[in-house]
C-alpha cells in the first residue's frame, strides 16, 4: 500500500508505504510516485518504510533505481526503523550519490522531522491517478 500527504506551509510531501515490500512494488512506486513528486518541485520529501512488514527486494532492483534519474527534492529522508530495511535503503542511498543530493536515512520519524526542521507538520492526502 502507498499513500501520499503533503505539508503546505513545510512544503514536504510524505509518502507511507506498508505491507510486503518486492521487486515489483518498487517499480510500481517509481511509476505511481515520481509523477506525484513532479508535481510538488522544490519541496522535501520523507518516505516513510516503517509500514514495511515483509522485505525482499532485490540488489539488482535497487541498482537499477539509483542509477535513475530523480526527482528534485532540496532534501530526501528514508524512516526504515527495521534492519535490513536499513540497511538496504543506505545501500540506496550510497549508490544513488550521483543522481540524488541530500539523501539521509534514519530511523524513527522523529529523526526525519527533526532533520528537516518540522514541529508540527499538518500533512493532508495527495490523490493519485490509479
């Protein structure tokens, strides 16, 4: 499942992602969200993994994704509480350096929030075409 919100007056779109995480839905979040993204120029954006209850996606997938090129975020924050949700995701992070500027990976949202300087963000539903 994929949702997305966004914070007006922090201008951060947040995208919640939750249940098996694969190789397929990977790809059809980069479907689903780089055109929600585009919409949204110039803003942060955190992607919230702590939803994530069964990982498999692939080193090859995740190759394939940094080497892409992005969507412009002033900054990008991952919230992978689970270990090897982790670690992927920093793996991600450290592949993607020349496609994508101020990645950061932490653990908690709290950390996310924090890092991009929100006390009290008022996120609202982005719709998505289907």
């Amino acid at each position: 499942m994929i949702s997305f919100e966004f914070d007006e007056a922090d201008n951060v779109l947040r995208v919640t992602l939750s249940g098996e995480m694969t190789d397929d839905s990977v790809m059809e979040l980069s479907s689903k969200g780089v055109p929600v993204a585009a919409s949204f120029p110039a803003s942060s954006s955190i992607v919230d993994l702590s939803g994530i209850t069964r990982f498999d996606v692939s080193t090859r997938t995740i190759n394939l994704l940094a080497k892409t090129d992005a969507v412009y975020f002033t900054k990008r924050v991952f919230v992978a509480p689970r270990d090897v949700v982790y670690g992927t995701t920093r793996m991600f992070q450290v592949l993607s350096e020349r496609t994508r500027k101020n990645v950061h990976v932490v653990r908690t949202m709290d950390e996310a929030y924090k890092l991009l300087g929100l006390d009290s963000p008022k996120f609202v539903p982005v719709p998505i075409a289907k």
